[in-house]
C-alpha cells in the first residue's frame, strides 16, 4: 500500500507538471502519459484501500448494506439535488409517459395545487386522502421568519405499498422558485426545522401515478428558543428590533424585555459565557455555543443589576446568568433586559422568542 500523503504530494507535482507541459509544449505525449500513469496509480490505491477496509472491517461492511438506500438518497438528492419525485419523472421520462396527457397532468399538478394552497400557519391539522383513478397534488403553505421552528408528524393511514412523495419546500423573498429543503419520512415522528431564511414554506404531497394514498399530517410553527427572562413573555417585549436609537444614529439591535428589577434571567442555549461592564450595555453577559464564539450565534444580555457568572464558565439551557436591571445607558429607564442575537450581524430576536410550537391534537 503506498503512503496516503506521498500520493497526495505526486498528484500536485503531476498538476504543476500539466501546467507547464501546456504552456511550453502540447507534443509531449511521453510526460502525459507518465502523469496519467501516477494518477490511475493513485486512484487505484484509494479503491484498494477502501476494498481492504470494507473486506476487513466487518461493521463497516454492514452498515454500507443498510445504508445503501440512504446513501443512493444522498447521492440523488443531496449531490445531484434530485428529490425522490424528480426522479420518479425521470422513469416517466424514461418509459415514454412524460409526453403523454397523463404524465403532464401528473407533473403539473404540483404547480396547478400550489396557485391555491392549503393555509397552514399557526396550528394544523389534517386528514386527506388520494383516489387511484385521479391525478392531483396536496400543497400545505405558511411563511416564516427566520429563528421560528416549524414541527411536523406525518404518517400513512393505509396499507397501500404506494410511493406517496413528500417534501418540505422553501420560496425566499422576492423569488418565484421553490427548493427542496428535505423529504419527508412517513414515520409518525415528530420532526422539526428550525428556520434560518425567512420566505414560504410549503409540503407537497403527491402519490405515484395510478395509486392511493391516505395520510394525517400535523404542522405548527412557533418560536425555536426559550424565553430569557423567568416568568416572562413575549407581552413584555417593549422595544421591538430595528427601531431608531440615538435620535436615528443607529438602530435597535435586540429586543428590551420589561421585567421587575432582580428577576432572574436565563441562558437560552447551552454554551460559554464571557461577561463585561460597558458604558451602553452596563453588567452584560455574552452567551456562545462554542468557547471562541466562531460558528455559532451570540446571544447578548445587557443591562443587568448583576451578573452570577464568569467568563469561560460553561452553562446549561435554563441556567440563571444574572438579574435584570437598569445599567449601562438604560439608568433612566424602567429595569429591562436587552436581549440581542448576532449571527452574521444583528438578527430580530423576536421570532426566536416566540411560544415553542406544539402540535394540535
Ligand atoms: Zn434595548
């Protein structure tokens, strides 16, 4: 077996190669052949390898069968970004059924249910069915705003072998094309997304030509974290993100939860914490998933009477941070925390802070 790295530093040495043989001189065609030869040889090393491995490491092996489905899934969908339904048109396609009137009727019906969808915000629920002799699509559609979490249950009510597709689609703002995020898995199990663009969101649901289907779905949207301050909610948010600050010099970045003066407040995440005493923000606590803050929102909590940690302590969701109070630049005002969330900038905390969904009965 030849060493992983020297393979690696003979596939740029054949790369610069490439180059200069392509400047100087194409009739080379012994020094092509050489570097075509170094790397078949390296490519061939790779597949040993993997055969070595898969022949001796016997778990490796079985996990490969069982994750066979999910791998070809992957490659389809995640590589190729074809969803189950893409390639189910790909067989019609193929069997010459595309061009017929019912294969359009079928690959339209998406469109043709999306001009009028189903409204699904808020709390959701459904049972519905598809009859073999027609040809249509079921499209649930709400918008959300970024940090809002959206649960869903779907299941199968019959005991068809019938492929039902499923999928959960985004628009953006100010654009026509809907994209998959993910299938859906009839598994009865709750599953939920939490919301990082804001747009339309949408389920579409569609069985294979030809078959039935009955299904329960169940949806709801609501907010993706924990309120921070204990015994508040989102009555108490007084000063909304984005409003003038500073006679109109710069802009509210956070959200102020009015609170009576020592309530304690709470770490919306589990993480690090870094705290500090400012002049605008007062007592404040910093709170980050990760030690350095890379790769991970900030959570800001300022203002505070005090704070009853320290920097580098690591703290649990839930955890009291300190009280609210009126530090910093807010002394003149009624006790409040001011509650910011920054990831890739400043970020409206208010649809985070929203009642955590839960699914109608
Ligand atoms: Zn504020």
């Amino acid at each position: 077996m030849s060493d992983p790295s020297k393979a690696t530093d003979s596939e740029q040495v054949s790369e610069s190669e490439n180059l200069q043989t392509e400047q100087e001189n194409v009739e080379q065609p012994p020094v092509k052949l050489r570097k075509r030869l170094k790397r078949s040889w390296f490519l061939f090393s790779v597949l040993v390898l993997l055969v070595v491995l898969l022949i001796v490491r016997d778990d490796l092996r079985q996990s490969a069968a069982e994750s066979s489905e999910k791998a070809v899934r992957y490659v389809t969908f995640d590589i190729l970004g074809w969803s189950p339904r893409d390639v189910f048109i790909w067989r019609l396609r193929v069997a010459g059924l595309l061009d017929s009137p019912l294969g359009q009727r079928w690959s339209e019906a998406v469109d043709l249910a999306g001009e009028q969808p189903v409204k699904a915000g808020g709390q959701f629920r459904t049972t519905e069915s598809f009859a073999s002799d027609e040809v249509e699509a079921h499209v649930y559609q709400l918008s959300l705003e970024r940090g809002e979490k959206l649960i869903w249950q779907f299941s199968r009510l019959d005991t068809a072998e019938s492929r039902l597709y499923a999928s959960l689609e985004r628009r953006e703002k100010n654009n026509q094309e809907w994209s998959t995020i993910t299938e859906l898995d009839a598994d009865d199990a709750i599953n939920s997304q939490v919301v990082s663009k804001a747009g339309d969101y949408r389920i579409v649901l569609q069985p294979e030509l030809f078959a039935s289907a009955e299904y329960l779905l169940a949806m709801a949207n609501g907010g993706s974290l924990p309120f921070p301050v204990e015994g508040a909610g989102q009555r108490d948010i007084g000063s909304a993100f984005g409003v003038a600050r500073d006679g109109g010099a710069r802009k509210h970045h956070g959200v102020d939860i009015f609170a009576e003066r020592g309530t304690p407040v709470t770490a919306v995440i589990d993480g690090y914490v870094r705290t500090g005493t400012g002049a605008r923000g007062g007592e404040h606590v910093w709170l980050s998933g990760s030690m350095i803050g890379f790769g991970s929102a900030r959570y800001y909590y300022a203002h505070l009477d005090s704070f009853v940690v320290e920097s580098g302590d690591k703290v649990k969701k839930g955890d009291i941070l300190g009280y609210v109070g009126n530090t910093g630049n807010a002394i003149t005002t009624p006790p409040h925390l001011h509650f910011g969330i920054y990831s890739g900038g400043p970020v409206d905390p208010a649809p985070f802070l929203k009642p955590e969904p839960e699914l109608p009965d």
